[in-house]
C-alpha cells in the first residue's frame, strides 16, 4: 500500500483554432460546442504541489511546498497535456451524432440474388467515409421492404455516432437465410448466403479492401506507369482532387488505377464548315 499521495497542479495556456466560413453572433456563441478546433499548446506552468501522508501510524511530518515556476521540459510536457485535452474532448463526443452533409458522393449498385433485384444505395461524407445505406428489393412484400429498409435506417444510424464498419461487417458477412445463391451483376462477388451477406461483403470490398471477401481478383490489378515522375507534387494535387469529388465506395479505393493519362492526346475542336 502507498504511504503517500503527491498531488500536482499545473496551468496549462493554449489557444483554439475555428476556421469559419462566416462570422456572426450566433457561431461566435456555439464555438464551443464545434468539435473542429486545433489545439497549441502556449505555456504550461507548475503552480502548486502538495504532499499527503496516507499512513496515520507514520508521524513523519511532510511540507507542502508551493511552487510557481515555467516548467523546463514544456516541450516534453505539452504533448501529455495536449493528449489529455484531446481525450476529454473525444469523451464528450461520445453519443454525438455526425449528420451526413446535405449534398453528397456515394454510389448505386444492382445485383440479382436468386430471381430476386437488390439495389444497395450508400452516402459518403467528404472525406469519403460511408455514412449510410439505403436498400431496395423486388419482388418481396410490404413487410420484408419495411423491414430492409428500416434495418438500412438502423445501420446508417449506427455508423453517424461512430460504429466502425468492421462490427457490421464481421456480425452480418455469413448470415444465411432466403434468397441466396450466385449473384449477377456484381464483378467482386458470385455468390452470397443471404441479402445481408452480400451487402456488407460488397461494403467491406468497396470501403475497407477487403479482398478477402471477394470472389474475383481485383480489375486492373497491375500498376499503370506514372505520369512522370517530376511531375509527382501535381499528380499528387490531382490525386487529391480526384478523391475529393469522386465516390470512394465506387472506385473501391482505386483511384490511380482508375485514372487514365490523356496528356497525349488532342482533340480537334474544328466544325464543319
């Protein structure tokens, strides 16, 4: 058992960053409920440390001593300080909901399992993590259509307060119920043991890579020569704006080998006379 209890107290001044598109009173009020801001550590200060003897049998008397200095090692310190600010912050998120944006990327995809029609419809955020799911079936009754497309509600839900995509996946990759059987209309996957089977093998395929799950190889699997190799930095901004306007789910990750070099080539914008 511990005989004593050091408490240490410190002041720790940073500043917060908010990079807003406009300024009015009503952002400058909720700016601390944003979750967008960064953090910079500014000083941090040794303000008080006290000694407390927790054995009552020990008459050993322990001073108190009252410090105020600018610690040395502030470069070793703010990054803790800077781990347990962000922590706190990260604390309080829990149970907040990031609602999708109100224009946004995702992707369709048809497939046929047995004789029935599934489509499978996903939202992205802007960073092109998938955010929600939408699902439509045919020939299938009132019940089983309200029952996907709430079950489609739920998991989207889950997946705005923070659900990875890895527990869907890993609870409903398997499952096995009516229809199931080969699977048209999908170039990863031939076949699925269940509806649910199938999304989420094609959800893991198109936003984890997980190949896996697949059934086929990859298309365009080999890497497609650079552009130039001087010319990195611009076909990395390129890259970049690519990613930024293009379905991360559609492209399944793939966005060089989805890129297809035209420097080479001239079109004629010549009418006839």
């Amino acid at each position: 058992m511990a005989k004593f209890l050091v408490e240490t107290y410190y002041t720790c001044t940073f500043k917060v960053n908010h990079y807003l598109d406009e300024v009015n009173e009503t952002e400058l009020k909720n700016l601390e409920k944003r979750d967008d801001g960064k953090f910079e550590i500014l000083d941090v200060k040794l303000d008080n440390r006290k000694t407390k003897n927790l054995d009552p049998k020990n008459n050993k008397i322990i001073e108190n001593k009252k410090v105020n200095n600018v610690l040395e090692s502030k470069d070793k310190v703010a990054p803790n300080i800077e781990n347990i600010i962000k922590t706190n912050i990260a604390s309080d998120q829990n149970g907040k909901r990031f609602s999708m944006p109100d224009r946004r990327k995702g992707y369709i995809q048809k497939a046929t399992i047995g004789d029935h029609k599934v489509y499978l419809h996903t939202g992205e955020y802007e960073d092109g993590k998938i955010g929600e799911i939408f699902i439509d079936t045919s020939k299938e009754g009132e019940l089983v259509k309200a029952l996907m497309n709430n079950f489609a509600i739920a998991v989207s839900l889950g997946l705005q307060y923070g659900v990875p995509l890895d527990e869907f996946i890993s609870a409903f990759v398997g499952t096995k119920f009516e229809p199931s059987g080969k699977v048209y209309g999908n170039d990863r996957i031939l076949s699925a043991s269940s509806i649910l089977d199938y999304i989420f093998r094609e959800l893991a395929i198109s936003y984890q890579n997980r190949e896996d799950l697949a059934h086929t190889p990859t298309i365009g699997e080999t890497e497609k020569p650079s552009l130039n190799e001087q010319s990195s930095d611009d076909q990395n901004q390129f890259l970049k704006i690519v990613k930024d306007i293009t379905s991360k789910g559609f492209v399944r990750n793939n966005y060089k080998k989805n890129l297809v070099d035209l420097s080479d080539i001239k079109i004629s914008l010549k009418g006839k006379k």
